[in-house]
C-alpha cells in the first residue's frame, strides 16, 4: 500500500543550522526527479541542495537543470565513481550536517528535521541512520527493504548485515548507506587524518562500510533513529539488480576487492587475528562455491587478487595512518561482529 502524504515547506529559516543534501546523479532518468522533489518536500529549512552529475549520457542531468534550476551543480566530464563523485559534492558543500542521498532514494518530508533535533542533543553522534521502505515501481510502500537499514552489524566472515527490526532507537554499526545523515565534524575529523571522506580508490562499493569504520575507530557513534525514515529502489544505477553474482564482472571485481581494502585498512590487529579463522573458512570456501554458482565471477575474484597485489604498498600506508590515529580500545569492534 502506498503511503501518501502532504508535500510541506518550512517558511522560514528558524533552525539557522544548514544542513546540505548531495545527490549522486548517473543516468538516473527514472528516479532521480522523484529524489529531488522529495528534498525540496522538506519540512527543514535552511537546505542546500548539491547535484553532482557523473557523465550522465540519458536526459537525466538536462531535465534536473531545467526544473530545478536554483540547485547547485557539479558537472563531472567522466563517471569517476560513486566515492569521488560524492567527495566532490561534500568539498562543495557549507553544511553543518551532511546528507550524501542515492539517486533512488526518496526521503519523508520530516527526515532531516527529526535528525537534526536528534543529533543536536548528543555530541559523540556522528552518523544518524533512518527505516528504510521499498520504493516499488511508482509506489512508495510500507514494506521494509530487506538487510538494510535498522540493527546492523558484521558477521565474522566480513559481510555486513543490516535490516533486523528494531522497534526503538538504538547504537549500531551504519546507517542506511542510502540516505546516511553526517555531522560534519565527523567527515572532516575522518579526511584530516586519512586524507578524503569516502576513499576513492574504492570508486563503487564498500565505500560507506569503510567510512564507518573509520568512523567507529575515532569514537563516533552511529544512531538508529526509527521516526526517520525513506524509500529505497536499490541498486538503481544498474537496472535494479540487487545481488551480486547478477552484475557486470567489473563491478564484482570492485565489491571482492573493496571488501580486501576494508579488512586490510580498518581492522585492528588484535581483531585482524580473532577473525583470522573465519576469514580463512571464507577463503577457502569461495573458489569452490563461485565454481558451482557463478563462474564467470571467478575472474573478478583473480581480477581483484591482482589489485590488491598492485595496491598492497599504499593500503599498507593508509593503514598505518588509520590506526596509528585509534581513539577506541582495542576490542571495541567487537561487539559488532556476531555470527559467523
């Protein structure tokens, strides 16, 4: 069942905080107009409004500049990813609070409102993250999207999990990586010290994962906050194809080796060696299960070995500089890995 609503607009700027909203746009024809409606829909004022155009080669970007001309455009010349594209957007952007938005994603009117009532009364919160409902065709539903958003935490084998419902605010591990909402003196705190906000040698996948764990191991918390919620396609920018094994080997490239990146940045060595045989289950396991289920994605597993390989001294560095700048005990991440 859809859920309707009146559209509203604060009329006045009393709240004086900015709070900006970057969007992400690639060939986003079918969803991205509906995304920006619902940003302008906010009940929160002051906003500023970022569009950051990744080459996009349908009608996407011209259509955005010739409704919503009072919007700030970045105009990239090449599709330089999902990490870059957005650290462009934030370096642009003056807000105290920073939502990086998905193309495919439609925010409730009072989102940012409620987050910013939210976060304003506890300093240690560096990420707020909403319910997240399943945009469906035309339809805006009341059905959950499934492993995302709500509780989340890491199984020991180093795959996320998310999206087991929590019927009260609670501390987690991530946001929704969707509709994240960022304080700025987070973001700032994370790129003072490894040098960006989302890593672009990610370009796509893992990169929000990775942002908060650094995120964690600089004492931050993350909140769930359950009366802010949004509508989520998921995986927009590639047709809606969900699981992994159904896209371009590129892509599985990217997420096989992000997920190495990630391990080998963020992980503390203590935790490095309690989850060592797991991950060794992991490894050992995965030729013989992508042999039977998906060939072809035995390829982006040697493709992201290699990188890995070719990457391995500058991870080595990024490494030392995260974890030499820990501000957490040494176990603290572990109490978001549960499960194998």
């Amino acid at each position: 069942m859809a859920i309707k609503f009146l559209h509203m607009r604060s009329s006045h700027n009393q709240n004086k905080i900015l709070v900006s909203v970057v969007v992400l746009n690639w060939n986003g024809d079918r969803h991205v107009h509906k995304c920006v409606e619902y940003v302008l829909a906010q009940t929160y004022r002051p906003l500023e409004i970022i569009i950051v155009d990744n080459a996009s080669t349908d009608d996407s970007l011209a259509k955005l500049r010739a409704k919503f001309p009072q919007l700030i455009y970045k105009i990239n010349s090449v599709n330089i990813g999902f990490a870059a594209g957005m650290n462009r957007g934030i370096s642009l952007s003056k807000g105290e609070f920073v939502v990086p938005l998905n193309q495919d994603v439609c925010l409730h009117p009072e989102f940012i409102r409620r987050c910013v009532d939210r976060i304003k009364s506890e300093d240690s919160i560096g990420a707020i993250g909403g319910r997240v409902f399943a945009w469906i065709g035309d339809d805006l539903t009341e059905k959950l999207r499934q492993y995302e958003g709500e509780l989340t935490y890491f199984r020991k084998r180093f795959q996320g999990r998310g999206g087991i419902k929590l019927d009260n605010e609670a501390y987690v591990f991530t946001p929704s990586g969707s509709f994240p909402f960022l304080r700025r003196k987070m973001l700032d705190d994370l790129n003072s010290i490894s040098g960006c906000y989302f890593d672009e040698d990610y370009e796509t996948g893992w990169e929000d994962a990775d942002l908060f764990f650094r995120m964690h191991l600089r004492g931050w918390r993350c909140l769930f906050l359950p009366s802010a919620s949004g509508w989520h396609v998921g995986s927009g920018s590639v047709g809606g194809k969900a699981r992994l094994m159904s896209k371009k080997t590129d892509y599985q490239k990217r997420i096989f080796r992000n997920r190495y990146f990630t391990i080998i940045k963020d992980l503390p060595g203590n935790i490095l060696l309690w989850l060592l045989p797991y991950l060794a289950i992991v490894e050992f396991a995965l030729i013989p299960y992508l042999v039977v289920r998906s060939p072809k994605s035995l390829l982006a597993l040697a493709s992201a070995w290699r990188e890995i390989y070719r990457n391995f001294p500058a991870l080595m560095a990024k490494r030392r500089a995260i974890q030499s700048n820990v501000l957490v005990e040494k176990n603290y991440l572990k109490q978001f890995f549960v499960k194998f």
